[in-house]
C-alpha cells in the first residue's frame, strides 16, 4: 500500500512539474507575440508597395516568430499526450527520469514545427516578393486569399486530415502504437507526434497568410479551434463542419474576385 501511495505521489508530481512547465512556456509564447515578436509594429498597419527588403536578420526574425507562435498555438492541445506520456514514463521506474524525457518528447514534437516555420519564412518571402503580403503579413490579393480557404477546406476533408485527427485525439492510442524505451526513443516519439499534429493543422495554419501573421485575434482565434477539434469529442464533426464553412468562403471570394 505504501509503494502504491509512494507512486501515486510522484505521478501527480510529475504532471504537476511538467503542465506548470508547459504552461510557463505557452504563456511566455504569448507574450512575446503580444509585444510583436520583434516586428516593427508601426509598420504592420502600412500597406506594402513593394517587396520587405529581406536580410539575414530579418529572415531569422521572422522564423523565430514563426516557430514561437507554433509553440503558442499546438502545445495546449499536445498536452495530454506530453503528460501521459510522463505518466507512463514514471510507472516504468524512477531510472527513466519521466520529467526529463517528457521534455524530450516535447522537444522532438516542437522540432517538426521548426521544420514548418521554416517552410513557412520561405512561403512568407515568396509571397512578399510577389507582392502578394501586406506590412500585416496578410494576403492583399482576393484571388489568394479564396485560395487558401478553398485548399483549406478541402483539406479538412481528406482521409489524411482524419487519420491524423485521430491519432490527436487519442493520446493511449498513438502511445501504444509507437511507444519506445529511452530518451531517443522519446525523441522520436515526439517528432511523430509532431508529424501527426503537422498532418492534421498545417493547412489551418496557411491561414494565418489570409487573415494576418500578425494578427493576433486571428492566430488567437485559430489556436482555439485547433484545441476544441483536438481536445473535445465533438472534434471530428467540427472537422467537416469547419472544412465546408471554409470552401464556402473560399468560394465566395473567388467568384466576387471573378466578377469585380
């Protein structure tokens, strides 16, 4: 009775450590994009007349943005799979270090949005080259912008929207699949992870170029769909309902771009 007390105990501690670590570093997120995330904001309002001069800085700049509101926005809907995967960890013993190696887990599903935000910076370049972005980084084209909703929406779509959905929304599910012992093997764990989150909001995350990269209400707004279609079981259903509302749009948009 006591050993099972005794593990009990350091269950609830290791969730304790690891939610108020994640929260400290989703809250920090927020606030860091609040302030602008190192952007001139006086100039966020301006509309762009030619390409952003881009320079290596500035290139940097813009992937730390990126990578931050990655961060911000996909590790409260990753947190149940970070913590359940702590609460295994440590029922396998005290040798695991299960704090530590969800940081690990944390730190490989964090490094596939890396990889994101990277290919994001060169979709922002291209698009600001093209004279397609607002100082906003927002689209300044309708032609785009119905784009993007429609590719969205019919994405939510896909067969691969769901099977990735669903392994998001089922933490026992995905940790019995492709548990592996150690720290690589959490290493890996989370970039599949992070693989499978990337699958299913990737294309919800292009929409940020419609309504603004800098727009915090919109990347605010975005975040919480992404944890209501992860987190509740009414997600799958929000899925299709939100992929048809988002063509919908996207329809709109083309056809009034068409006609002016």
């Amino acid at each position: 009775m006591a050993e099972l007390l005794a593990l009990e105990y350091l269950l609830r501690r290791d969730r304790l450590v690891v939610a108020a670590g994640l929260a400290v570093v989703v809250a920090l997120a927020w606030v860091y994009l609040a302030a602008g995330a190192g952007m001139d904001t006086d100039m966020a309002d301006m509309a762009m007349d030619m390409p952003m001069p881009w320079s290596p800085f500035y290139a940097a700049l813009v992937f730390v943005m990126w990578w931050v509101m990655m961060i911000a926005m996909m590790v409260p809907s990753a947190a149940p799979t970070i913590l359940l995967f702590a609460a295994i960890r440590r029922k396998q013993g005290p040798a695991d270090h299960p704090s530590a190696q969800a940081w690990i887990f944390c730190g490989g599903y964090l490094l596939m949005w890396a990889g994101f935000s990277l290919l994001a910076v060169l979709a922002q370049w291209a698009l600001g080259h093209a004279g397609l972005l607002s100082m906003a980084m927002a689209s300044t084209s309708a032609v785009l912008g119905g784009v993007v909703l429609l590719a969205a929406g019919l994405y939510q779509l896909t067969p691969l929207k769901t099977a990735c959905l669903h392994y998001c929304q089922n933490p026992v599910l995905f940790l019995s699949r492709y548990w592996q012992p150690g720290a690589a093997g959490a290493l890996r764990m989370g970039l599949r992870h992070g693989g499978y989150c990337l699958g299913c909001c990737w294309f919800l995350m292009a929409l940020l170029f419609v309504g603004g990269v800098m727009n915090l209400a919109w990347i605010a707004g975005i975040a919480l769909y992404v944890a209501v279609e992860k987190l509740l079981p009414i997600g799958r259903a929000l899925s299709r309902l939100a992929g048809v509302a988002l063509c919908a749009a996207g329809g709109f948009l083309l056809v009034r771009a068409l006609v002016s």
